[in-house]
C-alpha cells in the first residue's frame, strides 16, 4: 500500500517534467499547404539561384531553447516573447565562408525589438534544393 502511495505521489509531483512545454497549445497560425510552399521555394530558387534553399533543424534543440526562451521571458515579466532567425556566415577549417544561421530570443518593449541575450547557433547549413519538399 505504501508503495502504490509513494509511486502515485512520484508520478504527480515529477508528470510535469516529462511533458512538453507546449505541444497542447494547437496548431500555429501561418500553417501553408504543401503545394504553396513548393511554389514559394522555387520562387526563391529561380530568383537566387545557387542560394542555400533550405535548412535543417534538431527539432529536440529547437523545442528546449523555446523552453529556454519560455522561461527568461517569464523570470523578466515578458508576456509575448518570440526567436528571430539571422542568416550568418561562418569560416570553416581552410578559410571558406560557409552559411549559417542563428536564433536569438526576443520580445518587443515599447515598439521596440529588445533580445534576452541568448543566441543559439544552428551550425553550417546545405543546399538541398526543393528534392526536399515532396508533395503526397
């Protein structure tokens, strides 16, 4: 008996660890068919060509550095916070610039883009091309 006890009480008290920051909240506005973003991608690709076209994120990186954001927006009474993405470029090993992005947490103060000062780097990104969007 004690131990079924101890066993619901460790399931409560830690539940809340296990589950994701926020994959109750519904789906996100700005959802687009597939057919639309093969058309904006090769929009982008006939207007930039030999651009990088796409970009490939851990989704598990992602997910804890919103819950990062989540929190420092929370310790500093900010109500809406949100990520920019910088489109950067690094050196790699011989000296050749290589493309790359960023995210650095933001939220708007008066107007204004402010940024918590927590930036996550995405590392090197490739050029796929739009083989990747593949319509069913």
């Amino acid at each position: 008996m004690k131990k079924s006890i101890l066993l619901i009480i460790s399931i409560v008290v830690l539940s809340p660890f296990f589950q994701s920051c926020c994959c109750n909240d519904g789906e996100p506005a700005g959802i687009i068919d597939c057919a639309v973003a093969s058309g904006m991608a090769e929009t982008f690709q006939s207007s930039n060509p030999g651009s990088t076209t796409n970009v490939t994120f851990d989704l598990d990186e992602i997910e804890k550095f919103v819950c990062e954001i989540k929190e420092k927006a929370k310790d500093a009474g900010v109500n809406d916070p949100k990520f920019e993405v910088y489109f950067a470029a690094v050196q790699d090993s011989i000296g050749n610039n290589v493309n790359t992005v960023f995210f650095a947490g933001s939220y708007i103060e008066n107007g204004v883009t402010q940024n918590f000062n927590y930036y996550m780097d995405m590392g090197g990104i490739g050029n796929q091309g739009l083989s990747a969007i593949i319509c069913n």
